[in-house]
C-alpha cells in the first residue's frame, strides 16, 4: 500500500503512520465530525503551504474546532512528519478532530469538547493516472448520485462527509474509468475526489464555481493562466460542455495539471493530451521548481537566528 | 462519560470500548466510508434485533460492504458485547467499515477492500431528556442548514455521514433547545439526529416519510397506533406544521416514545406532555415488558439444544 509508509502525528507524539488510531467512540469516526487539508511537498519544500493553513483555519472555524497548538507548532509538527518520513516529496494531511466529550456522541453537548491535532505525511501521489504515454486520464460523470449541496454540507470545507464521491467512485471504476466527476443537483459539473475539472474552449479556460471546494491548485491554475495570457473564468459547465470541449484538464495537490483525455468513454478533442493542458502542466512543474511560494521543511525546522544588533 | 463502560468487539477479539480504535488512515475514518445500526436491549433482550440485522444487511449492500462474519456470528458478538459489559439495559452499535485497500484511500480501489465488522456495547440512554417533571424535550427546527438528500447521502442507509446533523445540534444548543430538527431541501421536516419526529392532530397521528432514515421504532410506533386504534401515517410536515400540532414526540432506538412540548421556544398544546404520547410510550415500555419482539442474549448465546429423536 502506498500509503503505508509515512510518520503521523498523534497524541503529542511521532509514529508509524500505520500505528496511528482514532478512538472508536471519537465523533470525528462515528460523525464525521474533523476537517483537514492536505498540502504538497517537492524536493523539500511544501507549496502554498499559507494558503492550506489559511483554508484549514476557516474549516476549523466553520465546524467549530479549535486546534489545541498554534500555526507555528503545525508547520513544524507537519515538517517533522515529512522528515522523519524521509520523504522529499510527499504529501502531509492535517485534521482538527471534535475529540470526545462528557455525556458521549449520542447526548452530550458538543460544545464542550476536546479537540485534537493531527497529521500525517504520505508519499506523494498522482490523484489520476498521469504517466500513460499519449493518453491522459479517463474521467467519469456520475449518472447515480449527485454531490451533496452546500446548504447541508458545506463544500468550501474540506471533510470526511465522502459518501457521495465513493459512490460516484464505485460508477466510475466499473465503467472503466479513473475517477468520477460529481453533477450539482441542479446538474451542473462540481468537483470530483480531490480535484477541480477545467476545460480549454475556443481559447478560453472554465472551471467550474459553486458547490465545490476552491483547490488551492485550481487557484494555482488561475495564475498559470494569467502567467500565459489565458483568460480563465469560474462557469456552469455540463457533462456536454466537458465531452465537447477542446481540451480538459483537472487540478489538484496531488499532481498539479493533469490531462483528461476521455469523459463517459468520449474522446475529447483528438483523444491526446491537448497542447494548453501540457503547457500549464510543465509550467506549474518549472515555477515550483524555481521556488513558486515554496516552505523548505530547513526553513521551519532550524530557522536562521536574527543576527543580534551590534554582535560581531 | 456515559459510553466509556462498555465491551467492544473488533479485529476479532473483545475489548474495553474505550481502547478500541479505528486505523487512521482506514477509509472508514477519511472518507467515512461505513455503515452502522444501533439495536437495543433491555432486560438481558434485544428488541427487533432481526429488523435491525435486516436493515444492515441493506445499508451494507447499498456501499457495497460485506461483513466477513454470519449473521448468526453477529448476533453472538453482539449478544457477548452486552453480557461481557455486564449491561442488561444497553445499546449495541454494529458496523460494517470499508477497511484499507490497495494503493490506498486517495488512489486505490476500494472494490478491492477487506471489510471488517466491529460491535460494541454502551449504556442504554435516552436520545432527548425524558426526566422532566410535567416537560417534555425542546426541539429545535435549525435555520442554517438542511439534511442532504437522498440524491448526493442516502438517508435511508445509516451512515456516518453526519456534519449537516452536527451543525444542526450546534444551532439547537446554542438556542438553548434539547435536539435539532432538519428541514429537507424543499422545506419538509425530515429527522433528527438518531429520531423520527411526530404529530398528533385532530386526532391523526402523522410522521415525515421523505429524506429520512426510517426508523425501527418508527415502525412500532405505528404498529402501537393500530394497536390503540389510531391512524397513523406519513405526511409531509413543515415547523408551522409541528408548532401547531396538538402533540409532538420523537420516536428512537434510544428511549422509544419521548414527549416534545417545545419547538424553537413555541410550546406545545399546553406545554406538558401529551395524553395519546404517554400513552404510546407507556404501552411501548408494557410491551417490551411482555417480550414484544425480543430475543433474550440467553437464547444467542445459550440456545437450547434440540432433543435427538429417540434419546431418553
């Protein structure tokens, strides 16, 4: 399993990450009841690592958790998982969890809870397959199951609440296909597991806007497009509007840009990686590699001490 | 805390419930990929444990879960969770987790998982107050939030998937009500967290029928008003509809039959509970007294031995 080697942070102490453990009767399990995030690391170095801390503190803030650590103690809690997971490149997860409280899940009050920190470093990972030579992943729009909406879970927070994206999971694999794409109930194109759908059409670069959470790659994406004079919008896009467009493309922490090449068994466009999605994708991969709002794990761990006034 | 005495069963042995834990990275736990049923017990007997068992069986089917134990192995584990806990009055939670798999939660094929079954026992409670001299619970009809639906969450399945619940329960405590009570999307009451929501009026018993988990003792609630000679039936409610009924009560696994005589501060009729509700709850505790439906742990675990034909 892939995901089986990395170091967690639990308890107020490093582990296995397969030693980690949630408490059976923690309402983070038998509710749901946690946000988290996930940011990415390359060569040493995590990405946007304020934007996911920014994103995690509005979670946090929206279901009424409260990290029992400051940000400080995060980013170094989160750097510590990835070096003592020798991962260069890799992706760490961070959770709020409820915690237990008085009177149990079922009738205690709570708001007087304990709440927890946790994270997690992962080796880093493609969320579709990206590595099929002239050919790029084969998305899935759910014809069975719809994206639960806003105003009962809220999309903008980033949760556990995935029942409707494993079932849309389940469709799209005994399709054939990689991952599935979730419709709005009113049908409009949101989001699928980790990841934001964008499309190229006559020049112009969509994504979708509402019920969905805002990636931090799909803001990523907005300032490759303005780096190459693209113009790139939010839209109300349908399974058509993907089938029929000239190129599409998903993002997402993990993998960046990444090419669509068939939608529900469609080709789109002539069936390769299209050209724009390619040029995005090498150019995320370049300025990342030149430091675009990079975090070097050394920066967090041994900070440089100020030289004091007047020492020599 | 009421739920940390208890035995939980899981990885295949028994445990104090508050040392059993889930992995973290289970798909369980990440993707709140499981299912669950609640059956309790009273008198060192299950009460409609074959309904409960029957609607797992459909839960565990619909996110595609199978147990890897019998039925008849289930009833064991749960029977020898209350006994083992030493409770003849309990709730005994049973889920059906995905469990990891290949490649891993982000990436993986979840078709190809090694499900687990886990049980545990808690003291039996009661999931509003039911202790007030003259006064029922206070419910509360949240305003900033709706029940998924059934297209994106399907409610008939008993899931996890509970952060519209949560916030829900927060409103209701922070308006300093007992329980919330969700709105569907187009405005209809649905449930509430662990409960069916009913009415009486002019004389006609009505509960919601849409968007909902149908509850086991919903169920007996309308097999106790054909006991009594009432009609008893879905309808579509709104708070209007409850904060103007004659009666209101609340139907679970966990308490059976409680009075309501607050809803968002509105009492009820007069305010104290009502006649034809304490009379279904009455008749509810009168029948169980007299076995209705009730499979003592005895017989699970000590069935009796069949007389071979011609032994003496």
């Amino acid at each position: 399993m892939s995901e089986s080697k990395g170091i967690a942070y639990s308890q107020g102490r490093y582990m296995p990450v397969d030693e980690a453990t949630i408490p059976l009767l923690d309402p983070a399990f038998t509710k749901s009841d946690v946000v988290f995030d996930v940011v990415s690391a390359w060569d040493g170095a995590f990405f946007k690592l304020e934007d996911h801390l920014a994103r995690f503190r509005r979670s946090c803030e929206y279901i009424r958790v409260k990290p029992p650590c400051s940000e400080d103690e995060m980013r170094r809690i989160m750097a510590e998982c990835a070096v003592r997971s020798g991962f260069d490149n890799c992706c760490v997860y961070f959770l709020c969890t409820r915690g237990r409280y008085a009177g149990g899940a079922a009738t205690g009050d709570p708001r007087e809870s304990e709440n927890e920190f946790i994270a997690y470093a992962v080796p880093y990972y493609w969320i579709v397959p990206n590595d099929r030579p002239n050919a790029g992943a084969h998305l899935w729009v759910a014809e069975t199951i719809r994206r639960a909406p806003n105003e009962a879970i809220n999309q903008r927070v980033k949760n556990f609440n995935r029942m409707d994206l494993t079932r849309a999971h389940f469709e799209a694999l005994d399709n054939g296909a990689d991952a599935p794409v979730l419709l709005s109930l009113d049908g409009y194109i949101t989001e699928g597991p980790g990841f934001n759908v964008w499309i190229l059409k006559d020049g112009k670069v969509l994504t979708p806007g509402e019920n969905l959470l805002e990636g931090i790659t799909r803001q990523s994406v907005f300032e490759l497009c303005a780096d190459a004079g693209l113009q790139a919008e939010a839209a109300d896009l349908t399974k058509a509007d993907l089938q029929d467009a000239d190129e599409v493309f998903v993002s997402s922490t993990g993998g960046g840009v990444m090419a669509v090449t068939l939608i529900n068994d469609k080709p789109i466009g002539n069936g390769a990686p299209g050209i724009t999605t390619s040029k995005l994708s090498d150019n995320y991969w370049k300025k990342r590699s030149e430091g675009w709002d990079s975090t070097p794990f050394s920066d967090i761990l041994e900070p440089e001490i100020p030289q004091a006034a007047g020492a020599d």
